[in-house]
C-alpha cells in the first residue's frame, strides 16, 4: 500500500491544502516558496480564463452547459458558422458530421422520453443520464 504524500500548508479556510506535493518538496506548486511568481501568474491566468469563459456563455446564449438545449444551441452555432465558410469539400464533410451528430441527439433525446414515457406507465423511477 502506498500512502499518498499530502502539501503541509493550509488553504485559504485555514484546513489541510491536500494537493500533491511538488517532487523533493513538502508543499504543492501553489504554496511552494520557490514557485510564488509562476503560481501568482497562474492564478492571474485562471482568472482571465474564467472571465472568458462568463463572455462566451453570455454572447453565445448557453446558460445551461448541462442541457439539451444547450446542445442545440451549440450545434446551430457550429451549423451557422460552417455555412459562413467558403465552399469547399471539408465544409461538406464538417456539415455531414453536424447533421450526423445531430440526428444522434436527436435519436438519443426520442429515447429517453420514450424511456420517461414507459416509466411513467410502469411507475419505475430509473434515473438515466446522457
Ligand atoms: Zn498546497
């Protein structure tokens, strides 16, 4: 049995970090004294990142990443931003894939409400998941 090696400084609520510790060191890369300007720069990074990613949600209207929906949108983006491209023959071949993955969802959303629909008549409650 190996027993994980666990960073010894504590987090911001002042519990147990629990990151792996950088090789030859106690601490992990965020709490190690040798490594404060790469990790200060990462988390500057992690914050820009996320403020992308709240823009790109917002301009491209996916509020529920989880959702049906929201794969719907996804696609009529992709489908729409294909279209704009120049015609040529991998725009056709990307167009096939969509329409493709498209029939997938659609086939895969028809079963599960058909899936929702028996259980509802033989009153099992099996929660199924994509
Ligand atoms: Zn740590």
């Amino acid at each position: 049995m190996t027993l994980r090696r666990k960073c010894n400084s504590l987090n911001e609520q002042e519990q147990p970090c629990g990151n792996w510790p950088i090789t030859d060191e106690t601490v992990c890369f965020w709490h190690s004294p040798n490594h404060q300007e790469a990790a200060r720069q990462a988390r500057v990074l992690g914050g820009r990142r996320r403020r992308t990613e709240q823009v790109t949600q917002v301009v491209f209207d996916l509020n529920d990443l989880t959702s049906i929906e929201m794969l719907d949108r996804v696609f009529a983006i992709a489908t729409l931003d294909t279209l704009q491209l120049e015609n040529s023959p991998a725009r056709s071949r990307a167009l096939i894939a969509l329409m493709k993955t498209k029939m997938d969802i659609n086939k895969h959303t028809d079963l599960d409400q058909r899936i929702a629909e028996l259980q509802e008549v033989t009153g099992e409650d099996n929660d199924i998941k994509l």
